[in-house]
C-alpha cells in the first residue's frame, strides 16, 4: 500500500488572507504612499493633471511646519484631547472598578454597559447636531435652563466663546469614548487569572488595595493600547469639530484634521500642502506613540531582557558555560 502524502494546510491560510492583503493594499498603504508622494510635488487645483516633483522636495513641509493656523490648530488638538482623555480613562477605570468588584456584585450590569457604551454607536453627524442645538442662541435647553435657574441673566452664546467651544468638544469626545474605553478595561480584567483575585481575598485585600496593586499592574497591554488608540483618535479628531462649529470662532476648534481638509478641498486646493500637513502629522504621532510605548513597558522585564542577551553574549564569546549561566 502507498503511504499517504501529509497534506499541509498552510496554503489555505495565505489564500485566505489574500482579500485583506490585497484591500490594504489598495485603500490603505497606496494611498499612504502617493499622499507622501503628493507632498514632495506641486499637485494643486481641481483640472491639474501634470505633477512635478519641486526643486526643493521639502518646500511644502517647511511652509506647513511655519504656517501659524497649522501652529494653532496642533496646539488645539493636543488640548481638546487632553481635556477629554483624563476624565475619560479616570471615569472608564473607576467605572471599570465597579463592574468588576468580586465584594459588590452589581445588579443589571449588561443594562448599564449598554447605556454607557450607547453614546459611541451614535453618528457623529447627528452628535455634533444635538449638541449645537442644546447650546443654541438665544433659544437653547442649555441657555433656559441656567437663565431660569438665576445663574446667566440673559442667554450666552457660547458658540462665540473660544474657551466654551473647545469645552464643549471635549465634553462630547469625553461622552462619546468613555463607554468603549470602559469596555476595553473590562474585558482585559476579565482576562486576568481570577485564582490572584481569589489569593487577595484570602490575604484580606480591600477593593481598592486589589484594583491598585492587582488589576492595574496586569492591565499595563491594555491601558497602553487604549492610550495609543485614543491618541490617534484624538489627533485626527475631524468630524466634531467640523460639524459643530466649523473650527471657529476665531479657529478655537481647528483641529489638525480639519487645517488639512481645509487646505484640500476648501477652495484653495492645494493637495501638495495638504499631503506635507499628512506626513507631518504622521510622524508626530509616530513618535508620541514610541514614547508612549518607552514609558509603559514592564522596566523590570526589559532588563530581564537585557541580562539574557549579555549572558547569550558571553556564552557565544566562551566566556561563560551554560551551567554558570543556568545558576
């Protein structure tokens, strides 16, 4: 009888990769390349179709690093996210503890974890609308509310006060986000070994003695992936802050999404301007995001790290014998 051939299955898996492979390279990394492609040219206007690289390939990215409302509107991304991100992952954590607690068993979880976590299924569209219209002038909720209340003797209109714009786009990233970065905690502390629970009950820890020193220290993966994400999120922030205010007043709420969609598509049509803004604030975010991983990876286990490639070092060197090493 003829042996049977092993059969490998490993083909299967790269055939079906193929459709992401090719999608990604399609809507995700040819675009990338040609934006930064753009960037060194001097693509602009709606019927160009010649492009020509420039004399000086970094023109448009000095003129972008110099431009003051690109300045502004960096400064204004950085603060809006800021303002939103801290009560956000302060309140996903806390809320997080909650849900979680082994001494307080919450009833109705599922019900509040959909009403939480409502808020993100919502458009952004209709959002930034209920929001412009809860704040409106001189008819508002908002402004009837605080001038019955004896707090505003006569509505505002804050939609003129750069401070209240920027709040209030906070407030709406904050409400929108929070429900799904508690989520993400969530799910992580459910995937820690509950028998450290179990041993910390035992030990008489407090819940706040366990989420501090037990929870926490295991949710390092996913509180740095929830950092990195929110910040790319908040870095790109564009459909807020266009459809509440259209970056003003006064470009208060000019992000740096909406300064590169500006100088896109809002008559001047400089592509080659907006690619350069792109690349630019690709790299900035590539490097917060290298930062960011630099400051929360486990210390002691990068200098485990470190210790195993010298001892590898010396054993390939002969200066130590893999017993030695072993001890």
């Amino acid at each position: 009888m003829k042996k049977r051939k092993h059969l490998s299955y490993a083909k299967y898996g790269y055939i079906f990769s193929i459709p992401f492979i090719a999608a990604f390279i399609i809507f995700s990394l040819y675009p990338t390349v040609y934006t930064a492609f753009i960037g060194f040219t001097d693509l602009k206007g709606l019927l160009k179709t010649s492009i020509n690289v420039l004399q000086d390939p970094f023109a448009n990215f000095r003129l972008i690093l110099n431009n003051a409302s690109f300045k502004l509107s960096l400064v204004n991304t950085l603060k809006i996210w800021m303002i939103n991100f801290i009560p956000q992952i302060l309140l996903a954590l806390i809320l997080t503890a909650w849900f979680t607690s082994n001494h307080n068993k919450i009833k109705g979880q599922g019900f509040f974890k959909v009403v939480f976590y409502m808020p993100n299924i919502i458009t952004a569209a209709t959002i930034a609308i209920l929001f412009n219209v809860l704040f409106g002038y001189p008819m508002g909720p908002i402004n009837d509310v605080l001038v019955k209340a004896g707090i505003f003797a006569q509505p505002y209109y804050f939609l003129t006060d750069k401070s209240a714009s920027q709040l209030i786009i906070a407030f709406i990233q904050f409400w929108m986000w929070y429900g799904y970065t508690m989520i993400i905690l969530v799910s992580g502390v459910l995937g820690i070994n509950p028998e450290i629970f179990e041993a910390a009950d035992i030990d008489g820890a407090s819940d706040v003695q366990t989420f501090l020193y037990i929870t926490l220290p295991n949710l390092r993966t996913i509180l740095l992936f929830v950092l990195i994400t929110s910040m790319i999120g908040g870095l790109n922030m564009f459909d807020i802050p266009k459809l509440f205010n259209l970056g003003m007043p006064g470009n208060a709420t000019l992000t740096t999404s909406l300064f590169i969609y500006n100088q896109a598509f809002s008559g001047s049509y400089l592509y080659n301007r907006a690619a350069a803004a792109s690349m630019i604030m690709f790299v900035i975010i590539a490097f917060l995001s290298i930062g960011v991983f630099l400051l929360m990876r486990d210390k002691a286990e990068v200098l485990e790290k470190k210790e195993a490639r010298k001892l590898a070092r010396q054993i390939k060197r002969g200066e130590l014998h893999k017993e030695e090493a072993v001890k």
